[in-house]
C-alpha cells in the first residue's frame, strides 16, 4: 500500500481513492526520525538507535488487538534472538484507547523486555501512515526503510508459518543481500487514533 | 473456479434479517458476488467480531443498508475473523440480526492474495469497505469506520444512474 501513495493522490481526483490518505516512507526512503519516551521513562531516538545497530525494528502493537496478540511470542523471541546480531526490536503503542500503564502490564505479561513506547497523539504512526496493528518496519543504519509490513503470514499458527518475512528481511539485511520481499501484508486492527 | 460456498442457502445479497453465515468466500468469490449484482450499487464491508469499531458500524450498515434498498443499494459483509471464532461470528449475527448477508473469508491462501486482490491499496485494516456501481466497477475504497453521512451521499449518485 505505501507504493500506491503517488498513485492514491491521482486516483483521488479520478474519484477512485481511499479514505485514509498519508505519506508512508517508501522503502529505500529515509524512515522518518522520531523522539518518545518508553514505557519505563527513559529517552529513545531512532536515529541514534538506527546508527548504533545494524538494524531497528519499529512494531506498531497493541494490548487488545488479537492480530498483534497473536505475536506476542514471536515478538519476544525475535527480538531476543536478534537482539545479539545488533538488531533492536521496539514497540510503539499509539491506540488512544490503551494508556501507558496497561502497555506496561501488557508488556511485562508477555516478556517484553524491548522498548515499548506509547505514541501520544499518534504522531509516529502519522508519520509512518501506519493503518493497523501489527505493522512493522525495518530501519538500517543509514535511516532507510527496508521492509515493510508484517512478521509472517500465518498469525494462528507459528508452527505453522511458511513465509516468515521480517526474519528473512532481517537475515538479508545482516548478511548484506538485497531483501527479496519488501512489502507484504495482513490483517490486522486499524489504529485508534485521535 | 467457483469458489463460493452457500452453506445456508442464503444465496441472494437482498435478504431481511439474515441471522447466519451465507456461506464462505474468497476473491474469486466475491468477485463473482458483486458480478452476480449488476443494476445494483454494492457496498462490501471487511469486519471481525473482535474488531470494536467494526461492531459499532454494523448497525449503521443495517440502516444505511434499509435506506437504500428500494433504490438499488446491497450490502455485503465478509468476516475476517480467524477461523476458531466461527461460533462467535454465527453469535454476533443472530444477535444482529443484519438485512444483508455476511460470508466467511475462506481458509487458506496467503492473507496478501485476498488483501490484494480486493484492493491493491487496502493494507488490511480493519474495517474497510468498497464501493462498486451499477455496472459492477470498483469506484471507491474506505479505510476504517465507514463515514456514514458522506458515503450515503455518494452512494446515492450512484444510484441515482440508472
């Protein structure tokens, strides 16, 4: 969807257009910088994370949204796994409806122990054109949008995935091969925003 | 490939009070579907039990869908939900009772497939809805909760091309 948008303004004025229409970072465009402070107090700055690891995974989660629930575990465990080859998970909350201390308690349920940051007016996700929970993105180095979209493909069964995408995003990213699937898609909970 | 399943028999897209699934469906289906409504304008509803503002629109749906029947508006919806939540789907619309029928995405496939093949800009949020015209064309897509006022107005120039 974040390729269309050039598209999306001209569909617009051919009245064939969608309803919600923002200007989502291309992958290979510069990931757009962002300040928040996580969920136990502390600074957190893309582009100082994305420069001191080889890559950073932005997560827009939530605590009530089955799609994003259903990666708990998978979240827990890539960002563990990941986090030894210099790859840095962390997760923005921006839904109006879930406060800071219900992502701590989510948080803390679940094993989170990445940066989790609640996203106050949805600015990030505005930023990001981020529709829905779980979406994610893959930041170099550089600041640049790598890949886009989601974890896998088969959201009720982790034994049962066939096309783990972020892995093998990440995976080319650190061993410096193009990454073959840049974008994909899934359902997932529209964003409750302001 | 026919891939459309009328489990219940609830094949037509106008009925009153339709209480449970009209079978499951995917692309391909849905696209034979909204073929099958040529002459009408129809407004497909991408929904899931568990989605909160999926729910609150449904009644507006109802009404938007009641409105405009006589002059040639069918609503259908297409639950998204995951396939264990089955018994809550045939629940949620027993208790609501919609006058236009709801399918079941299919199992199976890769969620993308369906997601583009609906519309290549949907990027799976829930609610979307799409509206088609008479002759079956794709005129427009709505992401999140339907705005109920503006979309009525639209869907009333459709109609109003005969």
């Amino acid at each position: 969807m974040r390729l269309f948008r050039p598209i999306l303004v001209l569909a617009a004025l051919c009245a064939l257009s969608v309803a919600a229409v923002a200007a989502t970072p291309a992958v290979g465009a510069a990931a757009p910088d962002f300040q928040l402070t996580t969920i136990d107090g502390k600074s957190f700055s893309l582009s100082s994370e994305a420069k001191s690891h080889k890559a950073v995974v932005v997560m827009f989660i939530s605590t009530q949204c089955p799609y994003s629930n259903a990666y708990n575990d998978r979240m827990r465990d890539m960002a563990s796994a990941y986090a030894s080859k210099g790859v840095l998970f962390v997760g923005i909350n921006s839904n109006k409806n879930e406060d800071s201390a219900t992502a701590s308690s989510h948080a803390k349920a679940h094993g989170h122990t990445f940066p989790i940051m609640k996203d106050p007016g949805n600015k990030v996700a505005d930023l990001y054109d981020a529709q829905h929970t779980p979406t994610v993105y893959v930041v170099d180095p550089q600041g640049k949008v790598r890949y886009e979209g989601r974890i896998d493909e088969n959201y009720e069964d982790p034994a049962g995935v066939t096309s783990p995408d972020l892995k093998n995003a990440l995976d080319s990213l650190l061993t410096g091969k193009p990454v073959a699937k840049t974008v994909t898609k899934a359902f997932g909970c529209s964003i409750k925003r302001v | 490939m026919i891939a459309l399943f009328f489990v219940f028999g609830s094949g037509s897209l106008a009925g009153e009070g339709l209480t449970r699934l009209a079978g499951e469906i995917d692309a391909e289906g849905l696209r034979e579907a909204v073929a099958r409504e040529k002459g009408h304008v129809v407004l497909v509803n991408f929904w899931a039990t568990w989605c909160v503002p999926c729910r609150e629109e449904f009644s507006s749906l109802a009404r938007l869908q009641e409105r405009n029947r006589s002059a040639g508006l069918r609503v259908v919806g297409v639950s998204t939900d995951f396939e264990n939540q089955r018994t809550a789907v045939e629940k949620f619309l027993a208790e609501r009772r919609p006058p236009f029928p709801n399918y079941h995405r299919k199992k199976g496939g890769d969620d993308q497939d369906f997601i583009d093949a609906v519309d290549s800009r949907w990027g799976g949020e829930l609610p979307f809805s799409v509206l088609y015209d008479r002759s079956g064309r794709k005129v427009r897509a709505f992401s999140g909760k339907l705005p109920i006022a503006a979309a009525e107005r639209e869907i009333r120039k459709l109609l109003a091309n005969p």
